[in-house]
C-alpha cells in the first residue's frame, strides 16, 4: 500500500473541517427554535377564541361533551369537543349550527 505522503497534509484537515461543518449544521438545526415537530399541549382560551367554530352546548364535565359529540359526528355533524377556560363547550361549523342543536335537543327528550 502507497503511503499518502504529502497528501495527508492537505486531506486531513480537510476532512475534519468536514466533518466539523456537519456536526455544526445538525446541531444548529437539532437547537433551533419555533421549528419543532412536538406538538405543544393545548391551552383553553374563552368560547369566541376558536374561529369560525360556535360553542352550541355546555356540558358539564368532560365525559358528558365527548358523548355530546359522538351523538354529533354519528349524525353526520363534524363537531369538536373543545376545553375552554368556562370549561367544555361543543362546537360545531356555523352551517351546522341549527342541525346540531335540533340533535342535541332530541336526545335529551
């Protein structure tokens, strides 16, 4: 095997400024920050904070909103179960508002 002779001078640092470089874009990019793919826990807002989406019921725990909404989506209603700082409100699409109400109503007879 040949020897590299005066070539190693010239590669070696080559090499480790290589190897030097990725380690530092990996690292930028690895503690970069507002590009994380974890997603952030959801915190309540009021009622109005949730866009074009209207609050139509107010259940009283947790439970009780999930079975609100699968009544819903079992319907054909696309509605959300969502944790307000009043606490739980089902929200449904305005289009959808009437519908779901009527749902909502029929069920509680």
């Amino acid at each position: 095997m040949q020897a590299w002779n005066s070539f190693s001078y010239f590669f070696g640092p080559i090499v480790a400024f290589t190897g030097i470089g990725l380690m530092v874009l990996v690292l930028r990019w690895g503690f970069a920050h507002g590009g994380s793919l974890v997603e952030r826990p959801a915190k309540p807002g009021n009622p109005d904070e949730y866009g074009m989406l209207v609050p139509i019921a107010t259940p009283n725990n947790y439970i009780e909103g999930e079975i609100l909404r699968q009544s819903l989506v079992n319907s054909g209603i696309r509605a959300s179960l969502a944790q307000t700082n009043d606490g739980p409100r089902i929200m449904v699409w305005p289009k959808d508002e009437v519908q779901a109400k009527m749902i909502l109503k029929q069920g509680k007879q």
